[in-house]
C-alpha cells in the first residue's frame, strides 16, 4: 500500500487532503459523508470576534464551471466557537484547523490568542481575504505590508501552526507569500476565492445580491493551481494548494507542482462523500505508477525552466 501520510508544517497528516473553509461546516456535522478518520485534516469555516449574519440572499449562484458566493462570513462568533464547537472537535480523528477573521489588524491576534491554550486546535489558518476596515476595505491579502502586519499579530499571539490563506485577486501572489513566511507563517494556503459576477440577461439580475463575489469550484483550477506554483517558487515553508479539487487526479496535480497538502471546497456540495474517496483513489493511482509514497511526488514538476522549484525535502 502506498503511503500517504506526509508532514506539513510541522503537523503530520495521515493524507494530504483537508477540507476547504466554509464548505465543510466545522468538519464533524459531515461525518456521515466523509468521516474524519479519511481526511489528513478539517479547517473550520472563518471565525470571526463577533457573530455575523453575513450577506442577504441570494447569496450563491451556480455557474458553468463553479459558484459564486458572497456569504459574507456569517458565523456565530468566537465565544460560540469555543464553548459550542470545539469541546466537540476534540474526538475529531485527524489535524483540525481553525480559519480566523477580522476586520482589523488586532482581531486576527485577539482571536488567535483566544484559540491558542485550546487543545482541541492544531493549527490557524488566518484568512486574509477579508476586508480591511481601517484600509479602504481592501482585502488585507492585496497588500503585503498588511498581510505582514496580520501574520506578525498572530504570530505573538500563538505558538501554534500558522496557514496565511491567500488571495489569487492580486498582480503577484509570490511578494504576499513572502510577506506572510517573512511574518512567521508556517504555510501558505493558495488560494481562496477569485472575484466573479453573473447575471441572468433575462430577468437583469446578478445572481447574486453583492453582485461581485467569490468565483470557486473547476473553473478556478488552472488559476489556483498557477497561484500555487507561485508561491512554492516564491517560499520555503509549505504551501497548501486549494482551487477546483474534485478528484484524484486534481490532488495529484497539485502535488507535483510542489504542494504538501491540499484543501477541497466546492466539490464538497455537490457530494460531501467524494471527500472520503480521494485517499483510498490517489493510493490506488499511486501504486499503478510503482510510486511508494506520497512524499515521491511533491515537487516533480519538469520544466525546463531556469528557476525550478525548491526540492520538496528543503521546505
Ligand atoms: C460557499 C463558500 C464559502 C466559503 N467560505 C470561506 C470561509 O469562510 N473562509 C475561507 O477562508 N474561505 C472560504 N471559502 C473559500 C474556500 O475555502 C476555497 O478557498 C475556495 O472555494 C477555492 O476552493 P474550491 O474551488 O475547491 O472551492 C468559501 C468558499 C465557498 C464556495
């Protein structure tokens, strides 16, 4: 059997999938689908310091290849988070991730020192697609001088893993990844969300009430999966790849181009179950092709480029 366990920073993950944030609920509720034993890790939907009701409806459409969503971050808040939420994730039986929000450069470290004496939480990941209330309401991913700032705040707040959770809606997503390893990131997750819109020429209507939002799913993939072989040029600490992952095959391309991990979104909705078919698929894949283990594949892209990527074993 090949193996697929593989290290990432710092955390041991039984395989390289983890569920996307926002698209999983916190991970358990979804274990009639995709049990926790089968995954290498959860990542919780965004927490944010206060409870957000998050965007009026409509607020996802459908689309040729993908969604939008303009969801807008509802969650109820961190104090609902710890009492609620977590005293369940500990029976969780893989790495669980918590995704952090704010509006604010210091809610991102106040939540982080919020989570940091939980147990139940392996690691942050710090999503920098969120608005910057004190910056125009940019994305605090647009700028890496903000980026920095939110990973430095989180950084002293906590000693555990650190995921900066980057943007693709930016001219060079190598100089944020360096702001955010600069900062005292442990990973990188490439990507979120691109920025998309429909409408229905019909009727004139968006499909959705924001009418811009968060363009996910298969169409994304060549984009995200080019994002992601920015950053694993750009860095050495690990870079977890997320963007139109639905099967074997999508993880396995991810993980040549350098990744160590992969996160699974939008795929989720359309059947939470294929989660859980991924590993025992890229094992059998693996084996086909005579690979013994996971770790063999990171990073073989070929080009014939004159900058390669960094060898896996260097991050
Ligand atoms: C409905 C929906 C809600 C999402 N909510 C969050 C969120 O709360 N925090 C976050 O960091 N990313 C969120 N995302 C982005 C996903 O985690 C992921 O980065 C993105 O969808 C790209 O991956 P995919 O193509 O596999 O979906 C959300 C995506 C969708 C579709």
């Amino acid at each position: 059997m090949a193996s697929l366990a593989t290290n990432c920073a710092g955390l041991v993950l039984r395989n390289p999938i983890l569920s996307a944030s926002g698209t999983f609920g916190h991970g358990l509720e979804m274990q009639h689908f995709a049990p926790p034993s089968c995954l290498g890790g959860l990542v919780s939907k965004t927490v944010t310091l206060k409870p957000r009701h998050g965007n009026p409806h409509p607020r996802i459409a459908e689309t040729e290849a993908g969604l939008l969503n303009s969801i807008g971050l509802e969650n109820r808040g961190i104090e609902a988070y710890l009492r609620d939420v977590l005293p369940q994730m500990a029976s969780a039986d893989c790495v669980v991730v918590t995704n952090i929000g704010g509006e604010r450069v210091e809610d991102f470290a106040e939540l982080a020192a919020c989570l940091d004496a939980r147990p139940e939480v392996d690691a942050l990941e710090i999503n920098l697609s969120c608005p910057n209330v004190q910056g125009g309401k940019l994305p605090f991913s647009t700028d890496p001088r903000m980026a920095e700032a939110v990973v430095r705040g989180v950084r002293a707040a906590t000693r555990k893993p650190l995921f900066a959770k980057l943007s693709p809606n930016v001219t060079d997503i190598g100089e944020i990844a360096r702001a955010a390893e600069a900062a005292g990131a442990d990973a990188i997750t490439a990507v979120n969300t691109l920025l998309g819109m429909s409408v229905d020429w019909r009727t004139g209507k968006p499909g959705i009430n924001t009418v811009m939002g968060g363009y996910s799913g298969a169409g994304i993939k060549p984009v995200a999966l080019r994002c992601a072989w920015q950053c694993v040029r750009s860095v050495r600490i690990p870079v977890i790849g997320c963007g139109g992952i639905a099967t074997a095959h999508d993880v396995l391309e991810y993980l040549v181009v350098g990744c160590r991990a992969v996160e699974v979104g939008t795929a989720c909705f359309s059947d939470p179950s294929q989660l859980a078919r991924l590993a025992p698929e890229i094992a059998r894949l693996l084996e086909e092709r005579g690979i013994e283990s996971i770790e063999h594949l990171i990073g073989t892209l070929r080009t014939t480029l004159p900058v390669q990527p960094a060898p896996a074993g260097a991050r």
